[in-house]
C-alpha cells in the first residue's frame, strides 16, 4: 500500500508539474480531446521502454486537453517523438524543449495516422512559433478527414538540409509526407527515399513541374516558389535589368549609407549565388558547367562587384559580406533597408513581410526587381515541394492516398492564401507574399490587382528551375572552392567557416530566421 501511495504521489506530482509548466516552456505536447469518452495516451520518454522508469497511461478526458512535457531525466535526449493514443502511434514529431508546442487534436473517430512535416523557414513575427498555422492545417485536415489523426510537424528541429538526416526523416521512423526543398531532389530519387508524384490539386506553373521532374519523373508537388529579389523604394530601380546598369545607379545613389544590405554568406547561399551569377554570364546550357570546380575568375568578379556595393564609401566595412547579416549579430538587412541604413536590400519575395514590419511608413510602395547576377538577365527558381516517404508510405497503399488528400488540401487557394496573407496573425500583420507554385492563386483579382504581386508575376513565364541534382560531394565542393575564389579577391569575405557544422540549420536560399523575426540564414 505504501508503494502504491508513493508512486501515485510521484505521478500525480509529475502531472502538476507538467501542467503548471505548459505556456511557460516550449516544447509540449498537447493531447487535445475531442470526442465525448476518456482517450488514454502513452508518450515517448514517459514509458518504461522509451527510458522511463515506469509506464505513465495518460488519460485525457472529454473535451479536455493535456500537456506532456519531455522527460528530461531519462538516459536519452528530451525529446518526444511519438505519442500512441488509442493504439494510433505517430512518428517524428521532433519536439524538444527549444521547438513549438504540437497539438494531436484525438475526435475519437480516428482509425489511422498521416504523419507530415511543413517546410518552416517561412517569415513570422519575432515572437510567433507558427502554433496557430498548424493549429490551423489541423483543423483543416480534421473537418475533412476524421478519420485519419494528422501529426503535423512545422519545426526548424527537422534538419531538412543535412544529407545525413535526409534519410532518418524519409525512413521507416520518419514521415509520411515532407515539404522538402528540390535542391536536393537527384539525391532523394536517386536513393529511393521518395515516390513519383502525380498532381491531383491545382495545376503548378511549368517550371514549378520543371523543378519537381528528376530524370523525367515527378517526384514533387510543388508548394513555393522563391529567388533573389533586390528591394528599393524608389522606382528607379526597375530598369536595372543588368549588373552594369544596377552598379551604375548603385554608384549614384548617396554616400551617407552603402547602397546594398544583404547577405552573401553561407555554405548552400554562396554555391547558389555562383551558379546564379555563372548562368547571367554563360547562359542556362552552361548550367552543368556552373557546378564544375574550379571556379570561373570572371563570374567570382560578378559576385564581388555585387557584394561591394555593400559597402558604404569611404570606410572598408562590407556587412555582407563579414557575416554581421549573416551570424545576426546586430539588425537583419531588412531593418537595415527599412529604417534607412541602406538605399536598397537583398532578399527573397516574402521578405517583404519584415521590410513592411519594421518600416515606420506604409506610405512609399515597395519596389523589387530579380538580382541581376551577371549582364543576361536569366532568374533561376528555387522551389519547395511535397514528397513522399518510399518507406513509410508505398505507392497505392491508403497512406499514399491520404497523402495526396493532404498535399492537394496544402497546395490549394485556400489554404495558401490563410498563410500567404498572414492570416494566423493579429490583425494588420503584413502580408507573407511567397511565390505561390500553383496558378489558381495568380488568377484570383485580390493577387491580379496587388501591386508587389504584379511585380513578381512576369518571373513566373521567363523563370527557369534552379537545378536540383545537388548531392553532399558537390554541395562541399562549390562551397569550399567558390569560397577560397572569393576570398582571393576579397580576403575579408566570410563564407560562413564558423557555421560550418550547423549545415543543417539554415535555408539553401534563405536570408532571415523567421523565428526570431531576423533574417534566415543561407548556410
């Protein structure tokens, strides 16, 4: 009896514990019940064979919810990646103490689970973790599927830009269904870590199919598009359609602050940018060549003539390219543009959302042209798909049915105009305005009659994929060997060396970190 009293106390305390603490830490997972009978749950770190010294039957009762915090005295890591909750057991949820909340929201009709991870370097305010985007696809998902319990995963712990990790999450303790970036496509089709895919929702633009088609196969459906974009708020900046002309008025504009806020660093962003740069000066039939090292002299001159104008005349300071921008280690190009310190800004399309959000006035319109990299002016698209796990979720089988349901319902004006306008934020909050990959959402008259979406429009008809048959070995090769170019010309050039092993962290095309509202790092 007295066992018995004690280790009822001992869980009863835990309880306390875990509940009291939930909104105060990160990291919880949050049982949500939905039904209208009791759902007993076990979870990762909290049973006696993931590393628990007893076996914790959760019990959630009617339209009650419950949150689990990690165990973090356990042998292992604190981490939970698997909750089983009336014998349905998800996989991968990859919550830790410094990652979002997740919620498994159980309706007690539920007879499956479809495991998915969403693409998460996506801008949002400093103090948001997307809890109510994915709150969001849940509820979605769960009006149209009841019967199919959605783990939803939207956390930057997924290491999405690992090789290594690439596996572990596309294997057999892995997801279902992933947002993936194609730079890496050869190297998953390749493995046989994925599916062909077929479109069963909207049609994407051609060169969005293009960049999801791996030796003329469909591996992905594509989600978002994204590329280099220079920003200004003066209208001149639109007939600089060359690097000649856009150095020529950079030149002219005043001295009082460099012309260009930016980062160039990073081990995916300075491959990218070469490639870029080569394709503006060779054309797209030298792309094989543009991933062969050594490097072209001509094209690192491209770059550095690029980079200087970073650097405010007179003094020898070059933030882009030292990694101040980069480490955010003070403001993120974005204030710098918006508050003035620069004349104009390097970034991706929905940065757009942190230069309205730290800009006192709404009043000037927003310009923004493709970089030009080189003197043929030629963009290249960097593009996020779906994929689907060769593992977990085989081709005819009802996952892979679920799967398409899940990837058409993603791809959808719906839902992509909720996170595209920034509708899981407080009123006001400034539009995302990411490319969309689908042409529906192009055709609606609120995106026709937007003015910075009227900008980015004629990219989608002269755009040419990015390529995406990087693998590790070429990835390594380009960083490493553009780098050493580069700063041959430019010894103060910082690719990055110190972020060398956080190749997991960062976005191949990325500038800020949308989790803290600074810029995403490229690694």
């Amino acid at each position: 009896m007295g066992v018995i009293s004690r280790m009822t106390m001992r869980v009863f305390a835990i309880v306390l514990f875990i509940v009291a603490s939930a909104g105060v830490f990160a990291g919880q997972l949050i049982l949500k019940n939905t039904s209208s009978s009791p759902i007993t749950c076990t979870v990762d770190g909290w049973t006696r064979a993931s590393g628990g010294s007893f076996d914790w039957f959760i019990k959630v009762e009617p339209g009650q919810s419950f949150y689990v915090g990690q165990n973090t005295s356990r042998p292992n890591p604190p981490i939970i990646n698997w909750a089983n909750c009336n014998n349905l057991q998800t996989r991968a949820m990859t919550l830790t103490p410094k990652g979002p909340n997740q919620t498994l929201v159980l309706n007690g009709q539920q007879t499956r689970v479809l495991n998915v991870s969403l693409y998460s370097y996506l801008p949002t305010l400093p103090t948001d973790n997307f809890e109510s985007l994915v709150a969001y696809v849940v509820k979605s998902w769960q009006a149209q599927h009841p019967d199919v319990l959605l783990n939803a995963v939207l956390s930057q712990e997924v290491k999405i830009y690992d090789f290594n990790k690439l596996r572990t999450i596309l294997g057999n303790d892995g997801f279902d269904v992933v947002e993936l970036d194609m730079l890496y496509l050869g190297f998953l089709a390749d493995n046989q870590l994925i599916n062909p895919a077929q479109i069963s929702g909207d049609a994407p633009w051609p060169v969005a199919l293009a960049g999801s088609t791996y030796k003329g196969q469909l591996w992905g459906i594509p989600s978002w598009l994204c590329m280099n974009f220079i920003y200004a708020f003066d209208k001149a900046i639109t007939q600089q359609k060359t690097l000649d002309n856009l150095l020529s008025y950079m030149n002219s504009l005043p001295s009082a602050v460099p012309a260009l806020a930016g980062s160039f660093n990073g081990h995916w962003a300075v491959p990218a940018n070469y490639i870029n740069a080569y394709v503006q000066r060779y054309g797209l039939n030298a792309i094989p060549q543009a991933m062969q090292m050594p490097p072209d002299n001509a094209v690192i001159s491209q770059l550095v003539a690029l980079s200087d104008t970073c650097q405010k005349k007179g003094v020898g300071i070059n933030q882009c390219t030292n990694g101040y921008f980069y480490n955010g280690t003070g403001v993120t190009p974005e204030q710098a543009f918006a508050t003035g310190q620069s004349s104009t800004e390097m970034g991706f399309s929905e940065q757009s959302f942190y230069v309205n959000l730290y800009r006192s006035s709404q009043s000037a319109p927003l310009y923004v042209i493709p970089v030009p990299w080189g003197q043929n002016a030629q963009p290249l698209l960097f593009q996020d798909s779906f994929v689907t796990s060769a593992s977990t979720c085989k081709p005819g089988s009802q996952c892979s049915r679920d799967a398409q349901a899940f990837t058409t319902m993603m791809t959808g004006v719906a839902m992509k105009n909720y996170i595209v306008q920034s509708q899981d934020l407080p009123a006001g909050t400034p539009w995302r305005t990411l490319l969309v990959a689908t042409q529906p959402f192009w055709q609606q008259s609120q995106i026709v009659n937007n003015a910075y979406y009227q900008q980015l429009r004629p990219i989608l008809d002269s755009a040419a994929p990015f390529p995406n048959n990087f693998t590790e070995s070429v990835q390594t090769a380009m960083d490493t060997q553009v780098c050493v170019a580069l700063k041959a010309q430019r010894p103060q050039f910082d690719c990055g060396d110190s972020a060398k092993t956080l190749l997991a962290t960062g976005h191949a095309k990325m500038q800020p970190r949308p989790t803290s509202g600074e810029s995403r790092s490229k690694l």
